[in-house]
C-alpha cells in the first residue's frame, strides 16, 4: 500500500494527498474489467482472422502500462500545464487528422487511421479531451478578461474541427463533440433561446447527415427496420444479453465472441452481458455513472469557471462514449462504431481515454484551485 508522510513536499506525496483516491479507484476498477473481458473476447477474433490467439491482448498489455502511466503522469499536473498540454496537444492532433485526409488508412469507408512509427493511430480519438480542455480556457477567457474574443474564437475551432470530423468523415465523433461544446457553452452562461437555436441546428445536421453519407443512412435504416432485418452484429448482440441472463454462461463460455467480428472492440459489453450477466453489466453502468457524477459534484464546489467546465465537460465525454457504446450494442440507437472507454481494445482508443481521464484527474484534485488562484496572481 502507498503511504506519503503529511509533511513531505515531493510532488509524488503531494499528488497522493490531493488526487480524488475514490475517482481514482473506480477507473481503475474499470481498466481491470477491461483488461479480463479482453481475455475473454480477443481470442476467439483473433483465431479468426489467422493472427494468433493471444495478438490482441498482447497488443492491448501493451498499451495499458503506458496509457496508466500517462493518466497517473497529468494527473500530477497543475492547472497551467494542463491548459499548455491541452493547446500543444490540440495543435497536433489537428494537424494529423489534416495528415489523415491525405495519408491515412481507409475503413469501411473511412479515413481515420493514420501510421506512425510502425503504429495504426486514430487521431480523432485525442481531438475530444483537448479539445473539451482549450474550449472551457477560452470561454474562462471570456469571463476574465473584457477584451478576450473566448467566445467568437471557440465557436471558430469548434466549427474548424468539426468540418475536419465530417471530412474523414466520422459522424460519431462529431456528434460528441458537439454535444459536449454545446454543454460547456451553456455552463458559460449561453442564453436559453440560443441554447434552443443550436440545438434545432444540431437535429437539422443530424437529418442532413442521413442524407449525405451513405453509412449514416444504412445504420438508420437498420435501427428502424423490423427484428428479422436487423445487422448480423446487432442481432447476435441481442442474443448474448439473452443467454447471459442474470448470472451468465460463465467466463469463457460465451459463443457470441466466435460470430461477432467486433466482439473485443463495439460489442465487448456483449460478451460481458452473455459471460458474466447482468449483474456485471449493471456493476459497468454504475462505474462510469459514479465518475461523471462524482467530477462534476467535484468541480462544482468551486467557483473556478474553467475548472467546472474542463471538469464536467471531460466527464460528460467519458460517460456519453460509455453510452453510446452499451446503447449501440442494445439496439437502442444506431451503432456508432464508438468504443467502450478503458475496455474495449485499441490503443488510440486506450491512449486517448488516459489523457482526458489523466486531465480530469488533475482538475479535480484538492489543491488545485489554489494553484489555480497563485497563477493569475
């Protein structure tokens, strides 16, 4: 067990004593029942498509180390370098996903993937945390300071990146984007008619969605369509929450990982359902709902604009993924393609997660208004 004297200033004591130790826990909680369904779920696709039983969670063992290590390491962060992390990291995630228009990997349609170093990499994935992070400084700026334009320059980027979403294009990505920039711009103090205006703008955008990419219409038109005409991916995912029942077939004993080709990335809540139950899918509900809860009950006693909006936007990202994953895979809205934070595979996906959770982390520790206050003094 960790144990830091009072009385000792070194920065690891001094992050133990101040970092929330139960939102710590819990997303920890969260990696571990990660890290075993993958051990569930991997094998089975990676037998399949002839890579070796072991190659995805060999790869995902990988990734995992470093991606804690990243949390942990910006957790210990004050809020100046957090700000200069966010806009460094913004600035390159940008220019990659520019990169990605012209160099990158197309999927099923879509140009998302980028190789760097031997390495596939999703750069939209880390445009959500630094993105959340330099829009609640420039909406702070705003507030701050008469002649800052936080306001006009958030609207700028927000729309700069959102039309370089939709060029790749990944409408999943763009949606969260927007609902969570829509979110902070409200706690900024947007009026409510505005809020109203963007927001019918925002379902105008959606319906124009349909009719503009193909995919878009496809998933549409199979969430809509009749039990009998539902994707093969869905239907299975069905299958499995109805086999797994209450208690589950047991780990390992699930087949719904042998037909499901995204068993260990978009369906991995399937496996879960069909293997250990509903008991362990609720445990999962109540994990990411006891973290967006406890960051924003967190921010919100203190009276730093940024760090309410920084706090609750990075929370309400980390929770609306969760959600759209578990209601994708229970044909409660169109599949998304959207991973399962912290659990489903993919180290973009695991990377990008510990940045955002790793910032969170830092906003949300004990001390860090007052370092906040000595700043801009």
């Amino acid at each position: 067990m960790i144990a830091f004297s009072r009385n000792s200033r070194s920065i690891a004591a001094n992050w133990w004593w101040t970092v929330d130790k139960v939102l710590l826990t819990m997303i920890t909680l969260i990696i571990a029942i990660g890290v075993f369904l993958n051990f569930s779920a991997s094998p089975a696709v990676a037998n399949r498509i002839g890579v070796g039983s072991f190659h995805f969670i060999k790869r995902q063992l990988f990734f995992l180390p470093l991606a804690y290590a990243l949390m942990i390491f910006l957790s210990m962060q004050g809020l100046k370098e957090i700000r200069r992390t966010a806009i460094v990291g913004y600035i390159v995630t940008i220019i990659l996903m520019i990169m990605t228009l012209f160099w990158g990997e197309e999927t099923k349609g879509a140009s998302r993937w980028i190789r760097i170093l031997g390495f596939s990499l999703q750069p939209s994935e880390f445009i959500k945390p630094t993105f959340i992070v330099v829009a609640a400084w420039l909406f702070d700026g705003q507030k701050r300071y008469r002649d800052f334009p936080g306001n006009a320059l958030s609207i700028g980027l927000f729309g700069f990146t959102l039309l370089l979403l939709l060029l790749q294009p990944d409408v999943g990505m763009s949606i969260v984007v927007s609902t969570i920039w829509l979110f902070q711009f409200f706690l900024a103090g947007l009026p409510m008619v505005l809020v109203l205006i963007l927001g019918g703008a925002g379902l105008c955008s959606l319906v124009a969605a349909y009719f503009i990419f193909p995919h878009v219409q496809v998933r549409v038109q199979q969430f809509l369509a009749s039990e009998n005409n539902l994707s093969y991916q869905v239907r299975k995912s069905l299958d499995a929450f109805q086999n797994g029942n209450l208690f589950g077939m047991g780990p390992g004993e699930g087949v719904v990982k042998m037909h499901i080709p995204d068993a260990h990335t978009d369906f991995i809540f399937a496996v879960a359902a069909e293997e250990y139950g509903l008991l362990l899918c609720l445990l999962i509900v109540a994990l990411y709902a006891c973290v967006v809860i406890r960051a924003m009950l967190i921010s919100s006693r203190d009276n730093n604009l940024f760090i309410v909006m920084a706090s609750s936007g990075l929370a309400a990202s980390f929770g609306l993924q969760g959600i759209i994953n578990m209601a994708s895979t229970l044909h409660l809205m169109p599949t998304k393609g959207m991973t399962l934070p912290f659990i489903s595979y993919g180290g973009s996906s695991l990377l990008a997660t510990a940045f955002g959770v790793g910032m969170l982390l830092a906003i949300t520790r004990k001390n860090v208004h007052a370092e906040d206050k000595d700043e801009n003094s």
